[in-house]
C-alpha cells in the first residue's frame, strides 16, 4: 500500500514491467495466465489511470520462450495470430498504446523465423482485431547514443517500410535507457524524429545502476527537462519500479519508499515546477479571466452574487488561446 500511496501522489499514467509479455503470460505452450494482469489492470480502472500495452511480441531471442523457438513456421504463425487474438480481446480499451514488436530494429528472432515480412504481418493482424488501438515502434539507444545497430535513420526507414505496407503506425517509442546523456544529441534526434508527424513518447526512462544515487538525480533532471521541452513529446514513462529485488536501473525511493535523490528530483518537477498551482482573481468587465497554465486537467470554482459555481476543463496542445464558458 505505501507504494501506492507513493505512485498515486505523482502519476496519472503507468506500465507494466514484465507481466504483459509472453514469455510471462504463456511460459507454457496453450497455458494462458492473465492473472496478475487483471490485478494491476484493476487498480488502473479503480485509480482512472492510463496504461500502456507494453509488449505484444519482442524480437530479441534471449525473451522469447523455449517452445516458442521449436515450433516450425506454420506453427509459429498460427501461435502468433492466437497470441494477438487473446491480447486483443480480453484487452480491448484498456491499454492506450500497444508496443507491437519490441526492438525489432535490433533483433531478427520472427524475421528470420518467418521471413522479412514478420513484424509487418503482426501490425496487419492487430490492427484488424482492434482498428482503433494505438500502435508503437519501441526501440532503445536511439536518442540514448551512437549505436551503429539502431540509428535515427535507421528507425525512420523501419517507420517508412510499414507504413508502405499498409501498417498505420500512432506513435514513436524510445525506450531511454541513458547512461550519460548528452542532452545537444537528444534534441538532434528528437529533431529528426519530429519530422515524422507523429506524438514521440520516451517509454523507459532511467539512468544505469553503476553510476549511484547522485549522479541518477543529475542526469535523470537533465533527460527529463530536455524532453519535457520538446514541442513533438507527448509523454514521458519511467522505468523505476521496485520490487523485492530493488529496481533495474534507477529506484525513486528506498525500500521503505522514502525518496531518493531522483525521487526528488520527480518531486521537484511534478508536483512543484511543473505545476499551474492554484490560480485567483477577479474577472474584468467583460466576465472573462485569463492566465496561463500547464497541459492537463483543471477545476474552475466562480463564485458570484453568492452563488459558487465549479467546472472542469482539460488544457491540450495546441497554438491558439483556449476559450472556456462557465455558466453562472
């Protein structure tokens, strides 16, 4: 509970670490276990919080299922399409993004399985049991650093050869696991990937164990303001969930959930920096009141000629002034 209580205090929208993925949800072939996925998927809706779909399939061999690995081709395709099927309809509306193949651009394992046309076929196939979900491309040490294995360009030409195919990609997903960053090289790369017209959301953000507390906070501020910049990122999710055994890079908090040097860090920009606060004043003699405030959700109270009137607004992107009518 007091991880909750802690989580609830700061955010608005979530994911989940290992317990959508395949290899945790079928270990065994034909035995599905959504279990611990309904459990959390409960205290999404309970809390109205927003979910991401992280993944469907992921390339990378070392995660893929021992049965999995045996299974001939037709086989393999007739597992994938159940996978998708089973996903999709037991999750319809619950999760606003879906990672589909994760890390594909450096990783083959369905490609070289079924050929240059696999992940294609997977975007095809969920996006006919679900028009409406939300399709990413998830991929790390691209805004992270050099990698001469998953460049900037070579995420665009990914982009660009399913979209040719027929695949109707939503989303640009950076997974950001940073070590140092280099804070000119990010807004290069968000640069380039702006150009695609899509939302860019970073997925994973955290910062390497080895480099300590401190240094987590230094560089874990300097990712999040350069990203939180950037007119073309829509979203910023963690990756700094603890459990029994602590948390894969960087912890927000110790075991007792009292904040680390980063937890403050999150604190500072959340619920301080971050923040509109609250607002007072009077309206001139036109009956209108302006000012100017953060993207999110607002509570308006008008109190007039003793009467208190409350309504709620959403502040969204956009470059013009936004116009909201209370009626008294």
């Amino acid at each position: 509970m007091l991880f909750q209580e802690w989580f609830l205090k700061r955010f608005k929208a979530t994911v989940f670490e290992n317990e959508l993925k395949w290899l945790k949800t079928e270990p065994v072939p034909g035995k599905v276990n959504y279990t611990v996925v309904d459990q959390m998927i409960e205290f999404v809706r309970k809390n109205k919080l927003i979910v991401r779909g992280h993944n469907i399939f992921w390339d990378d061999p070392y995660y893929v299922q021992g049965w999995l690995k045996n299974l001939t081709a037709p086989q393999l395709q007739k597992a994938i399409k159940s996978r998708i099927k089973s996903l999709m309809r037991k999750y319809k509306n619950e999760f606003f993004h879906w990672d589909v193949n994760n890390e594909l651009i450096h990783f083959k394992f369905y490609e070289e399985k079924l050929g240059p046309n696999a992940t294609l076929n997977m975007f095809r196939q969920v996006h006919r049991e679900d028009p409406l979900a939300t399709l990413f491309l998830n991929e790390y040490n691209i805004v992270e650093r050099c990698d001469s294995n998953s460049t900037v360009d070579m995420y665009i030409d990914k982009f660009k050869e399913l979209k040719n195919g027929g695949v109707k990609l939503a989303g640009i997903g950076l997974e950001s696991h940073f070590d140092v960053p280099n804070p000119a090289f990010m807004r290069a790369v968000l640069d380039q990937l702006a150009t695609l017209k899509l939302p860019i959301w970073l997925t994973e953000v955290d910062v390497k164990r080895e480099l300590g507390p401190e240094k987590h906070a230094l560089y874990l501020e300097q990712i999040l303001r350069e990203a939180y910049s950037h007119p073309s990122v829509n979203g910023i999710m963690l990756w700094t969930s603890r459990n029994a055994g602590g948390c894969y890079q960087t912890c927000l908090t110790d075991e007792k959930f009292h904040n680390l040097p980063a937890g403050d860090v999150i604190d500072k920009l959340l619920l301080k920096e971050w923040q509109t606060g609250n607002k007072h004043g009077k309206t001139n003699e036109f009956g209108s009141y302006s000012f100017q405030g953060f993207l999110g959700e607002y509570k308006v109270t008008v109190i007039y000629d003793h009467k208190i009137v409350k309504s709620y607004f959403t502040l969204g992107r956009g470059v013009d002034t936004k116009h909201i009518t209370v009626h008294i």
